[in-house]
C-alpha cells in the first residue's frame, strides 16, 4: 500500500464522526511528499475515533492481529453508586454531565460534581485550567 492507496482509503471512509481539522491536517500530510507516517500517525492517534476506523481498515486481512476496543459511554448511576458504562443501564437514568460543562466549570474555579470527579481531581484540574 503506497502513500495514494493510504490517502484514497482515508478519503473513502464515510463514516468518520470526527472535527474536520483533523481530517484536514491528515489530507495535509497524507498529500505532503516529505511527510512521514510517522507524522500522520500521530495526527491520527489524537482522535480515538479516526485511529480506530484506520486500524479496522488496516486490518482488513487481518495482518495486524489487533482489535480496537470499543468502550462506549460512562455516567454515574445511584442504584451502584458509581460510574459504569450506560449500556448496562439502559433502563436508567444516570447522573451525566457533558465534557463542554465540565470544561466550563473547571474554567470558572467551580467543582465538578463529585459523583463525575473527584474533589481532588476537580481542584487540580480547575487550577490548571485557571486563566493566567
């Protein structure tokens, strides 16, 4: 497989649920002739959803021997008192909060709501994440 094949198959893919940087930082590299696949490796392992489209494509033969991992979506659930994977609670309500509210809170100084974050976590995060 030559540097097109690779460019072509990247393009073919339709299903990429991905920020459109950065399939255009990829097309970039993928069209830049002293570019590595070292480079577009690692724009590609930047977007978990991309990395695994391109290694189930790579592996299309079964040549590598691996299998990405599908995790799926976590959220708090009272009835266990922790976080698990929402598709073991279909049934239920979770205690959930997005990643730009989570964002947003840490931003302004505030804790995330402990049953998401540890208070700890929260303060060192919101700390980090404090405007200078």
């Amino acid at each position: 497989m030559d540097r097109e094949d690779i460019r072509l198959g990247i393009r073919n893919i339709m299903n990429l649920p991905t920020l459109p940087v950065i399939m255009s930082r990829v097309l970039e590299v993928a069209d830049d002739s002293g570019s590595s696949a070292n480079e577009l490796a690692d724009i590609v392992s930047k977007d978990m959803s991309v990395s695994a489209k391109v290694l189930n494509l790579a592996n299309l033969t079964g040549d590598l021997k691996i299998q990405p991992v599908k995790v799926g979506f976590a959220a708090f659930y009272e009835s266990i008192g922790r976080v698990d994977l929402m598709e073991h609670h279909k049934d239920e309500d979770p205690v959930f909060i997005s990643g730009k509210k989570v964002r947003e809170l840490l931003g302004n100084g505030e804790a995330v709501d402990l049953r998401i974050m540890r208070p700890s976590t929260s303060q060192i995060l919101s700390e980090a994440m404090a405007p200078v």
